[in-house]
C-alpha cells in the first residue's frame, strides 16, 4: 500500500546516482520557501492557497519535489532533460491518476508533455511535466508570472547568460531557491543582479544526507526605473513556440497572475501541509 505521496517517491536508490532531494531536504525547501509567503489575493481563510500561482521546478529528476508542491495546491511546471527522469516522473503522475481516478485526471499532451489536473478544480489546478530544456520548453508569459522557481541544477559559466536572461524576466517578488549562487553570475556585468541578496540554506541530498548541501534563497527585485536591470543587454533565451503538445500555460491563469502585482505566493499553510502525511490525509489512501 502506498500513499499518494509515496507515490511521488518510489523509485529505487540507484536513481538517486544523478544527486536529488532527499525527503528531509524537499520538506525543508518547501517550508523555506514558504517562509513569508502571503496568502492569495482575496483568499482570507487560506483555502485556496496556491491555485492560479505558479511554480516552475526547473530540472525535476524524477519530479518527487513537484508533485509535492502540487499535491499542497500549487500550480506546478516542472521541466527534465533526462528521458529517463521524465519518464519516472510521468509514472508517478499516473499511479496517482490510476490509483485516484475521482481526484485527478491524466492527459498526455505528446511525447514530451503531461498534465495532472484535479477534478473539479479550477482550470489552473494543473501538474504539468515536459521533457526538455528548460531554456527552451518554458514560455516568457509562464516565467513571467511564476512566483517560486526551484532551480537544482549545476549550471556552468556557458550557460550564465541564458540564466540572466531567465532570471530577468521573472516577476517582481518572485522567490527563487537555488542550487547555483544566481547572483554571481552578474559578476563583471555592467548592472547589479536584479535579486535580493541570496540566504543559505542546508537541504539534504543524495550526496549529503547528514550535513546537506547549501542553496541560496533570493527574491526578484523590482526593475529599476528605466528598464530591466541587465536583459536589455542580452538577447532572451530561445523559447518553443508554445509548449510542447500543446498551447501554453492556460492564458487566463497568466493574465490573472499578471494582473495581480505583488506575486501571490503559496501561502506557509499551504506549503507546510507538504508532508507525506499531510498529502495522505488530504488525498485519501491510494494503492
Ligand atoms: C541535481 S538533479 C535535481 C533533481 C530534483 N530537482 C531534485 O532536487 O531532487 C538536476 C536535474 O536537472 C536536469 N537538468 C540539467 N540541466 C537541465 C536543463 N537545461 N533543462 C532541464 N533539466 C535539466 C538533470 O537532468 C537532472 O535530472
């Protein structure tokens, strides 16, 4: 028997070889990230904490992190290169979908995309997994309006402009966790980087199940007066023509979080309800 959160993790260790979140390391995240949160606009109780916000887990692995984020009541994209890892994280979507047919629904947009989507939720209730770069398979409008990027992923010198590029056009308030210290890749560029300076935090991983790794925490500054800090001096990444196996994060979902300044966040009430537990409880047994 497993829980739908279980669901989420299973696997087998030897994937945990390419270096991923250990469950204690995900719950700290998560209660990091929800750290300040405010609750959605309108939403006085809470309960609606997380729909129509959008969170981008860029570089999922297998996506146990995702679906977490999306089981609390996030909107969630998450993006893999690895086939692979994609595929592990499709599996999961659909014991979720099999095991709980009245909770979610299943929808294979293509090869190289799937949406969970809660029954009788609204429109933005999605879990969405794509298979590819992230610098290519996630549109402006969806950077735009994410308020929490995950970014776990070693990012080398050649890739730091697309990077900027991808950090420029996020929202203002838009709180990113990273394993790469984003910051210092405005190093000898000519404006300052567009972020809060970063706090640490230790997240056990795979590599470092005791003492845990350090990623940095930092917010997206307002741009300055006169135009975005640094992506006027470098063209935007590539992005696909929409997403793949389909049209792009619902448009509404992207107008209304547009329209919306400042970002709502997930809510800590939301966020901290991540536990496996709490999923259980919240989701019903499943298996
Ligand atoms: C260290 S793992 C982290 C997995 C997961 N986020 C976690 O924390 O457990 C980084 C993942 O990012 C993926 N990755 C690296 N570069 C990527 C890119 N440009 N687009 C999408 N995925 C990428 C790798 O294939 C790998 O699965």
């Amino acid at each position: 028997m497993y829980d739908a959160a279980h669901a989420a993790w299973i696997g087998g260790t030897k994937l945990l070889q390419y270096g991923e979140l250990l469950p204690g390391g995900a719950a700290k995240a998560l209660a990091v990230l929800a750290a300040g949160a405010r609750p959605a606009r309108g939403d006085a109780t809470g309960a609606t904490a997380g729909l129509g916000q959008l969170v981008l887990e860029l570089g999922m692995g297998r996506g146990r992190l995702a679906l977490q984020l999306f089981l609390s009541g996030a909107t969630v994209i998450g993006v893999e290169l690895a086939s692979e890892r994609y595929g592990l994280a499709v599996a999961a979507m659909e014991r979720l979908a099999h095991r709980s047919p009245e909770d979610f629904e299943i929808v294979h947009r293509g090869a190289q995309s799937v949406r969970l989507r809660r029954c009788g939720g609204p429109k933005s209730a999605l879990y969405e997994v794509r298979l590819g770069s992230f610098f290519d398979v996630v549109t402006d409008e969806e950077i735009g309006v994410a308020t929490l990027v995950f970014l776990h992923v070693s990012l080398p010198p050649p890739t730091w402009s697309r990077v900027r590029g991808l950090v420029a056009r996020t929202r203002a308030g838009c709180r990113l966790l990273a394993y790469e210290d984003l910051a210092a890749m405005w190093e000898r560029q000519p404006d300052a980087p567009p972020l809060t300076a970063a706090r640490g935090v230790q997240l056990a991983c795979s590599w470092a199940p005791e003492e845990g790794h350090r990623f940095l925490l930092c917010e997206r500054v307002p741009e300055p007066p006169g135009g975005p800090a640094s992506s006027a001096h470098e063209a935007p990444a590539p992005v696909a023509e929409g997403s793949p196996g389909g049209p792009p994060w619902p448009a509404e979902a992207a107008r209304s979080g547009a329209a919306a300044p400042p970002a709502p966040v997930p809510t800590a009430k939301a966020l901290s309800a991540l536990s496996a537990k709490a999923a259980a409880k919240r989701l019903g047994r499943v298996g």
